[in-house]
C-alpha cells in the first residue's frame, strides 16, 4: 500500500486557476471534492468541469463562490443552482462531441479527478461504472489523481488506465451513490412504458435515456425476443431482461453479443452484475454515441424524454424557460442514429403533464426554452395517452396529433391555439 498518499496530498496538487475534471455519476470522487473544499483558501479561480454531479459536492456552495467555478457540461441537481448563478455556467454540446473538446484544447484540462477500480495483477485499474467522458479527460488531463474504491465495479471496455499514468492515488473504500428508478416507476410511467414497448419489435436494439421512463419501458418488454442494447446508460431494468436472455444482442449488426454503454447508474445490484461481466462493454461516449456507430444497429429504438414540447414538434429537454435543468447530452447524437437505422425509431416519451398538472405539449416553449430536438428530427412521441408519429406531417397535422395524445383537459387550449396560430 505504499503507492497510496493521503486525500490531501493528493489535492495539493490542484493550483489557482486550473481547469479541473471531475468524474460524474456513481463515479463522483466527493471524497476529493470535500478536501477542495478544505483546502479552499488557498485556492482561486479554479473552473470545475463536469457532467451529471452526484452527492454533495461541497464546493457549489455560496461560500467557495471565489476559489471554485462551476462550468457544466451536463446539470445535474448537485450543481444546478450554482450554474444558474453568477458562480457557474453551462456548455451546451452533444455529449459525443465532449471529448473533442478536451483533446483539441477547446477546454484543456489541468487535472483530472476520478474514482477507480482496484490495479489488477498487471497494474491496471478501470474507470468503472463511468467510462463516458472521463477516458477522454485522463488521457489528455496533465495530472490525473484518483481515488481506489474496492466497491468500485472492474467494467470491461476503453476504460482500462495503468497506475503508471496516474499521479497520485488514494485508497478509500465506500459505498457508490446509488439511484433506484424503478422505486419511482408508478402506473402513469407504466402506461408511458406500455405505450412504448408496442413500438419495439423483437431483435431491436434499445437506447434508453435517464429517468423513470425509460426504467417502464423496460419493465414491459418482459415478452419480447432478441433485444440488443446499445446505449450512452444503463441501470437495473437490464438485469432482469440480461438474465432471462430477453436481451442478448445477436441480431444488433455491430459489436454483437455484448451489451454497450458508456456509464452505469443505479443500485447496488447493478453494480454487482456488471462486475467483470464480459457482456458489458463500458466504451468512451465517443464512440457510443457517435451517430454513424449509432445507425449500424439493426431497428435502433432510442427512447429519450422532455421538459415540454410544443405543437409543431420542437422539444425542449435541457431547461425550464431561461434556467437550466439539464443539458444536451445524448439525446440528439441517438435520435439521429436512430433515424438512420434500417427500421430505426427515434421515439420521445413524456408524461402529458408535471406532477404539478403543467402541460407539457405546449402551443409555445417557454421564453428561454432550449430546443434539443428540432421540428427537423422528430418522429414519434409518446405519452400515457398513446403515441403518434409526426415525421412528414406538416405543422397542422402535427398540432392535431399531439393534441390527440395530450391531457384531455389541455385538449380545448390546444385546439384553440393551433386555430389562432394556423387560422382553422
């Protein structure tokens, strides 16, 4: 254990204005983030880069706004009130192109943070439950540190990094961040789910994006054959379909056999399953979601959902008017693919209201509203009210089908405004 330094130590070499990675998701390396937070003071002007935070990322807080700088490349809840002041901000980018941004020095980066499996025999540790975007960073970060978690997953894949390459290491054994979307799944997002699942044919390869709803459709297609993944996440609604070979992806057209992701995030039984499981293959979100990669699966399914969406097709999915939820992500690189994909369905699927009662199939955007799907790239849409297809339909027909699948009492709204808009 010799290797090993203490958390401080490691930290210390973070200086005064360095761009700074962090690794996201299960991965979030809070134990660095909280000494940040202890070494503060001697700290300034440091950008703290990142996509999907979790835990409790000390140094977004109020207090450390004149050491730290949150620039987010995906927002999450951790750091989202802090992108939303005057002590950070967002990058709105594709997450297949995040890479490119590191390696052309468009965002060069000082340090890379990150949360490791433990070295194997040969020396060599693994980016575990997130690959994504952080292959990228340690292999162009100047100075990688990282933390060694025994109850970190070994993932096969791109994320392998020799100990040679990383400067400072850190053994600290603790529990992942775990979400359970399943727990939150309730009958409206099992509808959501059914309504989607009759849009899959068997041998259809599968992109789910993050939530509720894309964990029901998962719990309902329990009765289909043959299904492949190929997907920027997973999370436990896989296991069950992997372990009944629902999923098996012989019929994918690319990289068969092996179900692909870039990151992981759910519970403990997840992360246990894919613990050097040879049939997950955890790959940098380059490749996964680079479209032309995308399109070479055979009935690509992307399932992605929305903040809003309004009656000529534009989908708003990364803010609420002018403040920012979310980001990009992956959404577009997989509508894209999916549209290119012999047999291929982009499909967005949405609740036809907040839990709130706000519509979400809206005559407008919000001022402020970001379009992540355009009107250009849309295809179906889902919601527990049923699903239709906008693609070649013009702006009228796309009103009147929304409407058909919106909240019956948002229904004489619509109606309304699509007459006033179109002059009915």
């Amino acid at each position: 254990m010799s290797q090993y330094v203490s958390a401080e130590e490691a930290v210390s070499l973070i200086q005064t204005g360095n761009r700074l990675f962090s690794h996201g998701s299960a991965c979030t390396p809070n134990l660095f983030i909280d000494e940040l937070a202890r070494q503060a003071p001697r700290l300034r002007d440091v950008e703290f880069v990142s996509i999907t935070q979790q835990g409790n990322v000390e140094i977004t807080k109020p207090q450390y706004k004149d050491s730290f700088y949150i620039n987010s490349l995906f927002v999450s809840t951790p750091v989202r009130e802090a992108v939303n002041s005057e002590r950070g901000d967002f990058v709105p980018v594709f997450l297949s192109e995040i890479p490119t941004l590191f390696k052309k020095d468009i965002l060069p980066l000082d340090v890379a943070m990150v949360t490791v499996s433990p070295p194997d025999q040969h020396g060599y540790c693994t980016l575990g439950t997130s690959v994504d975007v952080a292959r990228s960073a340690v292999d162009t970060a100047k100075t990688v540190i990282a933390q060694v978690n025994p109850r970190m997953p070994r993932t096969h894949g791109d994320g392998m990094i020799h100990i040679s390459k990383i400067d400072k290491l850190v053994w600290h054994e603790e529990e992942l961040l775990t979400v359970d979307y399943g727990a939150k799944v309730g009958e409206e997002e099992l509808q959501i789910g059914r309504n989607v699942a009759e849009l899959i044919d068997d041998r259809s390869t599968l992109q789910m994006g993050i939530g509720t709803i894309p964990d029901a459709v998962l719990k309902c297609l329990h009765n289909h054959k043959d299904l492949g993944i190929h997907t920027e996440m997973i999370s436990d609604g896989i296991v069950d379909l992997v372990a009944k070979d629902i999923v098996n992806n012989k019929y994918k057209g690319t990289h068969s056999n092996r179900t692909i992701t870039s990151f992981a995030f759910g519970t403990r039984k997840l992360y246990d399953y894919i613990n050097d499981n040879p049939a997950f293959s955890f790959m940098d979100v380059e490749h996964v979601n680079y479209p032309i990669n995308i399109m070479k699966n055979k009935k690509m399914v992307a399932i992605n959902s929305a903040i809003e969406i309004d009656l000529t097709g534009q989908v708003c999915a990364d803010s609420i008017g002018t403040f920012q939820f979310s980001g990009i992500g992956g959404q577009m690189d997989f509508m894209r693919g999916a549209a290119l994909s012999e047999g291929g369905k982009p499909i967005i699927a949405i609740s036809s209201r907040t839990k709130k009662g706000v519509p979400r199939i809206v005559p407008f955007l919000k001022p402020g509203a970001g379009v992540v799907t355009t009107r250009g790239h849309i295809h179906w849409v889902v919601t527990e009210f049923g699903a239709v297809n906008l693609y070649g339909k013009s702006l009228k027909q796309r009103a009147k089908a929304l409407i058909s699948i919106s909240h019956p009492d948002d229904r004489e709204m619509l109606e309304k405004a699509t007459c006033e808009r179109f002059k009915c």
